[in-house]
DNA sequence: CCATCCGTAAACAATA
DNA sequence: GTATTGTTTACGGATG
C-alpha cells in the first residue's frame, strides 16, 4: 500500500464508512464563525465581530460532527440522543474512540484515515482526565494505529505542528491534574466547552 | 482557477 | 550539552 505517499486518492475511498465525507467536514468549518465556535458556540455564533477570523483554521467543531455522526450512532440521523454531543461527553465517550479504534485496527498497517487532528482528539479523549502530554499522544497514537511505529519521525513533528496550530488544544502547566511526569498538557477546553459546557474542565485549565 | 484543508519538513526558541 | 517540547513558516497535494 502506499499510504505513505500521504493523501493518495484512496484516502477518500478509504474511508467511506469511517469519516464518511471529509468534504463535510470542510463545509461545516467554513459555514461556522470559527472563533465563536470556539469561545461561545452554539450560542449565536453570530458575534465573530470580535474574534479576528484566524481561527478558522483552527476550529474543529467539525470533528465532534464528524465523530459522532460516524462513530457513535452510526449516521447523521442519530436522532435517539436529543443531541450528539451528549455522547461525546457521556458514557458513550470512550465507545466512540473504541470504535475509531478498531476502525483503525482494521488496516494495522496502513495509514489511518485519520487527520492528526482526529487522532490527537481520540487520545486526549480517551485519557481519563481529558489531558494527555505530548508523549502519551505519541504513545496513543502508536498503541492504537501500529503504523506509526514503522513510519518516519515526522510524524510528531505533525502531531506538535496540529497540537500548536488547533486552537481545540489547550496547553497546561503540569501538576495541575494527575500529570505529573509529563512537562506540558494538552487540553481539549474549547472544545468540550463549545459542545458539553465543561465547568470542571474549565476549572483546571490555569487561566494565564 | 481559486480557496481551503491537510500533511510534511524545517528552523528556531524554550524548557527539563 | 542534549533531548524534548512548542511555535512558526513554507510548500505541495487533494478537494470542492
């Protein structure tokens, strides 16, 4: 296979099932007020007056759409939760990335048709206090999709490039939670605040 | 053709 | 001094 080549063709028809349409994805991102999405979400989203607009590469609002839509209820039309977003949250949380997981399992050795992005949500998710440093995203991602351990180095210099340029990652000081070995913590706040309203989430990141 | 998104590489600074 | 981490910039491919 030559996943390697990065976004060969198959990637599309790779993943059909799994991400669904990727094209969605960008469709969405473009239709929301980034900023807003990030900072006051489904609020009205209609105050980015104040945000600067250079975020918009930034947003992953997308990424909840996508990731539940195609993993946890099997399809946009999930009506049998009053909103997708309780899942991600829920119980159902860890389910989610199982199932991206195993989705992933499927082609252990090929590329997985997952953005960086994804597979950095998938980690922090997955963690138990919704943070992970740096080395245990490494350390997920290899868990979980064994290709990285075969493929070149670059592949976490990707992983720090999407942590520093998604404004969805937060960075925190250490020693605020559980991390205690790690240096620096990336935390999924807007994110979850945009969809869940985290308030405890909130509370451990370190307001600077 | 253009805009956007994504992946990759590279350079540099800061920190442990 | 070295390794790791974080930020930024640039480029090219893919897609709508």
């Amino acid at each position: 296979m030559g996943p390697i080549i990065g976004m060969s063709p198959d990637k599309k028809a790779e993943s059909p099932g799994v991400l669904g349409d990727l094209t969605g994805l960008r469709g969405v991102c473009g239709t929301l007020p980034e900023a807003e999405c990030a900072a006051s979400p489904l609020a009205t989203s209609l105050d980015h007056s104040s945000s600067s607009g250079d975020e918009e590469l930034t947003n992953l609002n997308w990424l909840h759409e996508n990731l539940l839509q195609n993993f946890t209820l099997g399809g946009p039309e999930a009506q049998s939760s009053p909103s997708p977003l309780f899942d991600i949250e829920g119980n159902h949380s860890a389910s989610i990335i199982s199932s991206a997981a195993a989705h992933a399992g499927e082609s252990v050795k090929s590329k997985p048709p997952f953005s960086f992005s994804l597979l950095i949500y998938m980690a922090i998710e997955q963690s138990p206090s919704k943070s992970l440093p740096v080395k245990d995203i490494y350390g997920w991602i290899l868990e979980h999709f064994p290709y990285f351990s075969s493929a070149p180095t670059g592949w976490k210099n990707s992983v720090r490039h999407n942590l520093s340029l998604n404004k969805c990652f937060r960075k925190v000081e250490r020693g605020l939670g559980k991390v205690s070995s790690a240096k620096l913590v990336i935390l999924l706040s807007r994110l979850t605040n945009t969809f869940m309203s985290y308030p405890e989430v909130e509370g451990v990141v370190p307001s600077k």
